[in-house]
C-alpha cells in the first residue's frame, strides 16, 4: 500500500537514549521496532533504528544511530524503556552488540545448548560455526529467574506441549495455589528468516514471507509488499488496495473463530468449540475458493494482488459470511448464557492498562486492555475511513474483554468486508500494476493490521535491488510478555485459558 | 443454558455440508470406511498419533486441526491425536527441525513405545523446504529420525491428510 509516512533523526550515540524517550513519551507510542544492520563493509558501522508510532500524524518516526563496528556497544535503552528489552537481546546475539547497563541480557532465540558463542548470523560475514562446536556447559544453562522460599515449587512446561500446537517452554513459579512468577522461553520454531531473506530478490522473498507464520500468511505478505512498493513507488491500484483489505479480514475472521472456540475448550466447554470449528472450517474453504489458497498464500504480489475476486465469488463471499456471522451470532449467545463459562473467564488473566503500556502491549491484547491501538484507524484512511471503522474496544484486559474483542471484531470484519465488496462493484480495471522491474535502491516500512496486533517489516535494498536487510517485527513479540504478567496470581490450571486468551504466534515471535 | 439446548439440538451432529456442490463429503466417508478397515487389521481398533511442531509456520497444525473438527471429524475412523508420546503408534512431525528442537523430537520419539512408525507432514519437513539452508535448519526430520511416510503439501489440506493416512495404513 502506498505510503509515504517515514520520518528518520540522525544522531549520534551519545543523545540516542534522551532522544527515544523523547520520542516514547511525546507520541506515548512504545518502541514498535528496535533494529541493527551492519554497514561495516561500506562505512565501518553498524546502524542501530528505533522506530515509534505517531498515532496523530499517521506516520513513523525513527532515530537513527552509528557505533563504530569494530567495538560494537552502547548504552542500553531497556534500562528507562522496557519495551526495549527483547529487542535488545535480539541484537546482541544476532550482531554481538554490547548494550551497557541492559537489565537483561540473556539469549533469546539462539539457545546456549546448541549455538555455540562468537557466532553472530546477522552479520555479513557471518560463516555457521562447525558441526559440534558448542558453548562450554559452565555457559550453556540458561538462567531462568528463580523465586525462592518456603513452599515455593517450580513447574516446567514444555516445548513439546500436550495439543497440536507450537513448541515453547514456560516455567512456573507456584506458591501453593497461585502462580507468582511466569517466564517463557521461546525460540524453539527459529529458523533463521531474516538471514534467509538477504540477498533474495524482493519478488521471490514474497512467498517466502508467507511461510513466516502460517495463520498470517496473507498478513505477512501484504506488510512485506507493502515495503517494497513504497521502495519501488509503485502505485498500487485502489482496487488491489481494498481486496488486500478483504482478505486481511478474512484472515483475522477464521482466527478469531479459532481462538472462540479454544477459549471455550479451554475451560472444558467443547460444544461451543465444535461449532467454532465449522465456522472456521467454513472461512478457510471459502478462502480457497477464492484464491486457491486456504490460507490465502500466493494472492499478494508485489504491485498489486494476483487475480480479481469474480462476480460470483462475491456472491458466494457475501453468502458464506451472513452464514458465518449468524452461527458466531449463535455462538455468542451460547458463551455469554453459560454461567459457568463465565465464571471462569471475567476477571481471569487481567493484564493492567498501566502495565500493558509498559511492556509495549499492541494489538488486540492491548485493545482488551483499554489501549486504542489499531493500525487499521491510523493507516489507509482512504480504505477504513470511507467505510466508517472503529476499533473494538475494552477495558478489564481480563480473558474475557479479550473474548470480547474478538466477537466483535468478527462482526466489525463481516461489516468491513461488505462494504469493501460493495465499494469493489463500482471499479473496474486490472488489480495489478504493470511494472518494468528495474532494481532500485532504497529502505522502507511495510505494516499492516494483522489478526494479532501491528506486523511491522523493514526493509532495505541494494543496488542489485537484492533484499540487504529485513527486519521483521511480529506482534508476538512483545505479547508474550504481557501473558507472563496476566497469569500472576491466577492458579495454574487458568494458564492454557490465558494463553489461547493471547493466542500468540510461535514461529511469528522466533522467525 | 436453555438457549444452550436449544441450539445443540437444533443442530444435531453435524450442522452443514462444507462443500455444497459436492455434498457432504462423500468421498471422506469411502476413505473413512476403508481407513477404520485398515487400522482395525493391523492396530486392533485405534491408530494414535502423538504430532511434534519443529518449526512449522503453523498451517500444518491448523489443517491437522481441521481434519479433526466436526467436519471432517477422523476421530470417528478411529484415529486419534494423544497428549503423550507414551500412548502413541506414530509420530507426525512438522517443520524443518530448528536446531532447538532436535534434542526434544529426538526425546519424544525415545519415549514412544515399540513398534513406532515416523510421518512427516508438510513440505518443510522432507528436507527444510524453504528453510533448507539456512544456519539453524537441518536438512529435515530424516536427519534426525528414520522416516516411514511422507505427506506432501504446504500444508496438505484435511482431505489430503485422510487420504494419505489411507496410503501409509496400506503400506
């Protein structure tokens, strides 16, 4: 999608963290990305970027740094903004940055047992370290927090998990009933994605991207096209703009029907999940009549979309969603009518707005918590605006406000995408732009609303017009931790309610 | 709760074919028969599958899912996903093995009791797919695990996977 909206301060290192807090307090936007790329072959650098949200002027605002490659360090940012944590802990491992004073600086996704030390992939002269070279056991324990004291008792969960579901470890801290303390640790689904993508040429990298995380695939695509076109300035014709809005709510409609359901199997309750099930089946069926695609894979391409919805894909789009929105219709009467469902789920798994805010929350989870944070009403007014959207909102941040939200951005996906079908009636012409391809240099924010929260990717290009840098940021990243904070205090059995509640994205948050 | 019955009775067991010009799945129902056939010969009544993510994206679990949503419902034909390795005739694995991983697929299939069988599902986990080449993938499962059976796709829709089950049960 077309935008110009990136604004880029340079400054030097010294003024980095004044200037970020700057920024964070005067947008009250917490850090959407935080990223490295080593420029040490062309200037001897690494560029550090940290970018933040304008919600009011509709654009991006990024500070930007040099320190010198050969003593990669800096003062840490986490230390005043923890939303800046994780962040930071993804560059010292992936570049070997040195962030003074970090409160945390642990691995994140490269675990010690099998990644040996001084291995740094994301630099450009990064060789995969030998077969067998490991880090020196009295190194390779990773260090969970440990809460101790009489009575206290630890549970470790994971990564294998008991459903079909992705690997992740957590571990629990318990006093008797109540859990005190949470921690994840994830990485486990890490393949190496932002590696992979360099040196890519953009159109091919597209269908690598939506291979990213399965259940955003189309989200994945769109965000990264996104990018590129705005590198390419390349105008996206007003009719791929709103199919790419289409889908994007078809994509956030069988997850959101997903997530219903699991809330509700979650506390024992299978009937409703049943039903959920049909309703999702149904989307996904609908999706692949459509474009061929169940999940909506090989739709997006650079300038445009691939093919145009017909006219009795409409038709049958707008059938199989009055069919889909009466069963959620029925759906919610059955959740909201079941006292025992609703014991469970009000006041369980509260993630506080102030603490929300904090962790740099995005997304639907923040939206239950009280947060107005969409970008769907900050980006493409030309395509939300004219259909009158407003963001779902709720205050308790427990599992239910996040239910909630989600019964009713169904609805509001249903409204959407009606319009959005009745606006694409009275257009005509190719969805695509017909483009000479001429590699081009340049560097960009591609985003969109995906069904979780914000998916930001940064790109840069070369000359050769060859991908050199792409940093990827899934609104599972910080949403984990907003999990950890909500389950304190609750007992152990309310952790899987709380985490489908979140239903947060394995291989989104480790790439 | 009135409500609650209301609606369940209402809707029976299954509320509506998916596939409305094909109606309601016929050929799942031939597959369905010849499968339960199959596994009652050579597993007694229930074939059990314990499923292990090594780095998929997450459609493969979600078509897995499917197959076992009342639409397609495998249940019924007497296979059954299991929450322990313990009680499992067969691994399906998914994802091209993160280097994370590979210590605790290898431990899950370690505790699965003989005779044991290895089914890889989507195309990342024949040999990386996508993913093959970079720094923290394997070449797939078989660098890990003795492999049985394949099943192709990304990701193989519910269909394919009743119908590749029907395939590898035949073998």
């Amino acid at each position: 999608m077309e935008r110009k909206n990136e604004i880029y301060i340079d400054i030097e290192p010294g003024r980095f963290t004044e200037e970020c807090l700057g920024l964070h307090k005067r947008l009250e936007s917490p850090v959407m990305a935080y990223f490295a790329e080593d420029l040490r072959k062309e200037s001897g650098v690494f560029r550090i970027y940290c970018v933040f949200l304008d919600r009011k002027a509709g654009r991006w605002e990024a500070v930007r740094t040099n320190i010198p490659g050969d003593d990669p360090k800096m003062p840490s940012l986490a230390k005043e903004m923890y939303s800046a944590s994780l962040f930071e802990r993804e560059m010292a491992e992936m570049f070997g940055i040195y962030f003074e004073g970090s409160p945390d600086s642990r691995r994140l996704v490269l675990h010690e047992e099998v990644w040996p030390e001084g291995y740094y992939p994301l630099r450009k002269d990064f060789a995969p370290p030998a077969p067998g070279l490991k880090t020196p056991v009295e190194r390779s324990e990773y260090r969970f927090k440990r809460v101790e004291g009489e009575g206290i008792f630890e549970v470790p969960v994971g990564p294998v998990h008991a459903g079909i579901i992705g690997p992740g470890h957590f571990r629990f801290s318990a006093a008797g009933e109540p859990i005190i303390n949470l921690e994840t640790r994830l990485g486990f689904t890490h393949r190496g994605v932002e590696k992979m993508l360099e040196g890519m040429d953009a159109r091919d990298a597209v269908s690598l991207t939506e291979k990213i995380a399965g259940d955003s695939a189309f989200a994945y695509s769109c965000a990264f096209c996104g990018g590129i076109e705005k590198i390419y300035d390349i105008r996206v014709p007003g009719k791929a703009k709103m199919i790419r809005a289409l889908f994007l709510e078809m994509e956030r409609m069988y997850n959101h029907a997903n997530d219903i359901g699991g809330i509700a199997t979650d506390v024992g309750f299978s009937f409703p999940n049943a039903l959920a099930s049909v309703i999702k089946e149904g989307l996904l069926a609908l999706n692949g009549k459509l474009t061929g695609s169940r999940y909506l894979k090989g739709v997006n391409r650079i300038g445009g979309i691939a093919a145009d919805i017909s006219t009795e894909g409409k038709a049958l789009l707008l059938k199989s969603l009055d069919t889909a929105q009466k069963d959620l219709g029925e759906l919610r009467e059955i959740l909201h009518s079941s006292i025992s469902f609703m014991d469970r789920v009000d006041n369980t798994g509260i993630l506080k707005k102030k603490t929300a805010a904090d962790l740099g929350i995005t997304g639907l989870a923040a939206r239950a918590s009280g947060i107005r944070s969409d970008l769907r009403s900050v980006f493409d007014g030309d395509i939300y605006e004219a259909c009158g959207f407003k963001p779902a909102m709720e205050e308790d941040g427990d599992v239910l406000a996040r239910l909630d939200v989600r019964l009713n951005e169904f609805d509001a996906s249903v409204w959407l995408i009606k319009k959005l079908t009745a606006m694409l009636g009275n257009l005509s012409g190719p969805p695509e732009t017909e483009t000479k391809w001429e590699p081009k240099e340049g560097f960009s924010i591609g985003c969109v609303e995906a069904w979780r929260g914000p998916l930001v990717i940064w790109v840069r290009t070369g000359k050769d017009g060859r991908i050199e840098r792409c940093k990827i940021v899934d609104p599972s990243f910080r949403n984990w931790q907003g999990l950890c904070f909500s389950v304190i205090g609750d007992i152990i059995p309310d952790f899987p309610l709380c985490n489908k509640s979140f239903d947060l994205s394995y291989p989104g948050n480790d790439l | 709760m009135k409500s609650i019955l209301r609606i369940k009775l209402k809707k029976g067991t299954l509320s509506r074919p998916i596939h409305p010009e094909k109606g309601l799945l016929p050929e799942i129902e031939v597959m369905g028969a010849e499968l339960r056939k199959k596994i009652k010969e050579r597993f007694g009544r229930s074939f059990h599958i314990r499923e292990v993510d090594t780095g998929s994206c997450g459609a493969c679990e979600s078509e897995i899912i499917a197959a076992t949503s009342p639409i397609y419902d495998i249940q019924r034909f007497g296979i059954d996903f299991v929450a322990s390795p313990r009680h499992a005739d067969a691994l399906l694995v998914t994802g091209p093995v993160s280097k994370n991983m590979a210590a605790a697929l290898r431990k899950t299939y370690e505790a699965m009791p003989e005779p044991k069988f290895v089914i890889t599902l989507g195309d990342c986990a024949k040999g990386g797919g996508a993913f093959k080449g970079s720094y923290y993938v394997s070449g797939g499962v078989k660098e890990v695990l003795p492999v049985d059976f394949h099943i192709l796709g990304c990701p193989p829709s519910p269909e394919n996977i009743v119908k590749a089950l029907l395939v590898f049960l035949g073998k």
